[in-house]
C-alpha cells in the first residue's frame, strides 16, 4: 500500500522533521547526502511512493498543485514540505511553474550536471593513479578537459536539435531527448549524429536566439545523462594517455620518469582501473560533491525546518 502525501506532511509538522518530494529513484540518494552535510534531518522521498501518483516532475508538481490550498491555510507547510524538480527542456516548454509555492527548481538541466567540473578529476586522479595532491596541477587538468572541451560544440548543437524535438510539434528530428547516454558518449555515435544535426546549424542558431540559448549555458541545457557520461569517457581516454604525457612532459613529471624508469610512471592507471568502463567513471565523479556547484541547493535545504518568521519562497529567490 502506497503512502498517504497529507499524512506525511502532518507528521513532518508535529515532528518538525521536514520532509523533501523528488522525481524519483535516482534522486533519493543525491539529496539525502545534502541533508546530510547540512546536518539536516531531512525525509527525502521519491513521489511514486505517494498514492495517486506516478514517477517524475510532472508528479512532484500535480503534489505540490494539490497542497496550494493547505499551504495558504496553514504556513507551517512551507517550512517543512519541498518539492524539487530537474529544469530539463520543460523550461523551454514553459511548462515549469516558477510561481508554484513549495518547488524549488535545479538551475542546470537535472542533478547529474553538477558533477560535470574539474574538481571532480582532481577527486579521482589519486584513485585512479599512483600520485598524490603535490603532483596534480592545473595542467594535468587542463590536458585531461581538453578533449571534453573539444566535444562541448557537439554537444550543444545535438541539444539544440533535442530541445527544438521537444519544443516544436510536427518537427522532424535527427534525435530528442529520449536518446540513450552512451549514443551520445559514444565517439563514433556522437559523430555521426552531429553530422546530421550540423546541416541545420543556421536554423538552430535561429532557434537558439528565438530562446535565449546559447553556448555559455551548456551544463543547463545538456541532458544531465549525457552529459556526465560524455564527460566521463572523453576523461577517461585521456586518463590512459597520461603515461606518454609524462614522459614527453605535457604534464608534471612523475620521478621515476624523470630518471628514466618509464615502466613505473606514477601516472599509470592502477591495475584495478585499466578495465573500468566509463560507465564506471561517471559513477565515481557521482561520489564527489562539489560545493562550488551545490551550494545553491544546500542553502534552500537549510531553509526547511526554520522559524515560520522566514518566508522560504523569497529566500530561495534571494538564492538564485
């Protein structure tokens, strides 16, 4: 038997242990880490569990459309019920109620976003090599980004075409966003799709325009998927080269190629992670929590479970 959404957030009230409704299974753990370095006690659950509701935002927000009426009578709700949504392409919809009391809406396109960054490499680097924090420098980093940074343009356009899908009825698309994220982390995938995408770069430009996108955006507008999975692969290409960077010195020189002994590079992918896919990687970057990217979430949690004197709604206008 499935939960009951108002007797939850009564006992979240009477308990004053607020209570957060995500889209589902893949969030629950991402959040309740946040709550936990806040050193907030926070229930996190999923919407499905609810009965008269399914998975995904289109729930979190008929919930939280069900409680407008509550919310009004009694304030105490806002201090301890939150609904929390991807932006995903149903901000270019214009189907997001910004105006909603009690959502919170992520500012990149879902939660896989925030862990697409540098620091996230500088995280893994120890892990999956021989060398420590004094060796790891910014031009490491900046080799292992390149050929992220290099991909970023196809990414954009094929996003584009995703968002366009989704957005114009009736549109005939190379793809839309229910593509798989290997099809897009994939090399030979990703390329022959931006192929087919880039014969319409005039009209996407256009489109673009018509929607205030644009390049800068590219952590909002990429589906967080295949994002992160991209950047996991073309990082993890990049990790089995750093031997032969060592040794011409694109990077830092471990000492023992500094000496010549090659064979025992520092920069070596360790014997465990030679086979790791980037699969693996990505969910290795997902263990990493940056602040310089969650920050903004964490300070609308630590909203929830205050003095009813504090209107949570403009705080969390205040934060963004």
């Amino acid at each position: 038997m499935k939960f009951n959404i108002d007797e939850i957030i009564i006992s979240a009230i009477m308990a004053k242990a607020p209570v957060i409704l995500v889209e589902g299974y893949d969030d629950i753990q991402f959040y309740e880490k946040l709550c936990i370095d806040i050193q907030k006690d926070i229930e996190v659950y999923a919407v499905e569990i609810f009965e008269g509701y399914g998975e995904g935002c289109d729930s979190v927000i008929k919930a939280l459309e069900m409680q407008q009426e509550n919310i009004n009578n009694d304030s105490r709700i806002l201090d301890n019920f939150l609904g929390i949504i991807d932006r995903d392409c149903r901000h270019y919809r214009q189907e997001i109620p910004y105006e909603l009391k009690g959502l919170f809406v992520l500012n990149h396109y879902s939660f896989e976003s925030h862990f697409v960054n540098e620091n996230a490499i500088q995280y893994i680097l120890p892990q999956v090599t021989s060398v420590n924090l004094k060796l790891i420098n910014s031009d490491v980093i900046q080799y292992l980004m390149e050929k992220f940074i290099s991909i970023q343009p196809q990414l954009y356009y094929i996003t584009l075409e995703a968002i366009k899908n989704a957005c114009e009825q009736g549109y005939e698309s190379v793809l839309g966003f229910s593509k798989e994220e290997k099809k897009i982390a994939d090399n030979n995938s990703r390329n022959y799709l931006y192929r087919r995408v880039i014969e319409k770069k005039e009209d996407l430009d256009s489109f673009a325009s018509q929607n205030n996108i644009n390049f800068d955006n590219i952590n909002s507008i990429v589906k967080g998927k295949w994002l992160l999975h991209t950047f996991a692969n073309s990082v993890l290409e990049s990790l089995r080269t750093l031997p032969q960077a060592c040794l011409e010195g694109k990077i830092k020189k471990c000492q023992f190629c500094s000496i010549g002994r090659h064979e025992k590079c520092l920069w070596k992918l360790k014997e465990k992670y030679t086979k790791y896919t980037y699969q693996q990687i990505a969910q290795m970057f997902l263990n990493y929590y940056d602040e310089n990217q969650l920050s903004y979430i964490k300070a609308r949690l630590s909203l929830l479970g205050k003095s009813n004197s504090i209107d949570p709604i403009q705080e969390s206008r205040k934060i963004s």
